[in-house]
C-alpha cells in the first residue's frame, strides 16, 4: 500500500509486511512494484519494523484497569479513541466500538 500524502513533493510513504531479516527483499519488491506502475523510486528514505504486529495491552495492564483508564479520557481535550487502537483489528468490533462511541458523545450534538 502506497499513499502520497504531500502532492508538492516526490515522497511516498509505503507499508508491507515482513520481516527485518527480509529488508533487503521488502526493498527490492518497493522498487519493482513503482516500476511496474511506471514510476521510479530513487531512493527508500526510511525503513522501520515493529516486532509485533500491533501493540497490544499485557494481562497485568487489563487486570490494573487498562481499557476503562481509556473510556475514562474519552473527550478530554477533544479527543476520542476508536479503531484498532481498542478492539485489536477485527473489523466488526471496530465498526461497532466506533458507532458506540458515536451514540455515546455525539447523539445530542
């Protein structure tokens, strides 16, 4: 997946899976796919690798309160989490969490 987030600039920003010890190859697969688009990339400016898929919350943090710490910032200073950030990806609890949220802060606005 490509996104081009600044159209006065030639810089792309790009997301793959894969494994550090697969960089090289991540690299090459970069610079074939824009050529097979038609484009050429001059250069990989970044590479970064998380070692897990995506942060998860440990059993101790969900024991202390973790997701109920959370709800309890909702709104503070305008701000309000949904997503992946608290339902771990699967799509339908995202959907849901999100029309919670909407239900729960915004019905009246």
């Amino acid at each position: 997946m490509y996104s081009h987030p600044h159209p006065d600039r030639d810089l792309f920003l790009g997301w793959q899976y894969g494994l550090e010890t697969d960089a090289a190859a991540l690299s090459a697969a970069v610079f074939d796919d824009v050529a097979e688009l038609g484009g050429e990339v001059l250069k990989i400016v970044h590479q970064e690798f998380w070692p897990d898929y995506f942060p998860h919350v440990e059993e101790e943090g969900l024991r202390a309160g973790h997701f109920e710490e959370l709800q309890a910032m909702q709104g503070q200073r305008g701000t309000y989490c949904a997503g992946a950030m608290v339902d771990c990806e699967l799509t339908g609890t995202v959907a849901a969490w999100a029309k919670k949220l909407v239900n729960t802060y915004f019905t009246n606005a």
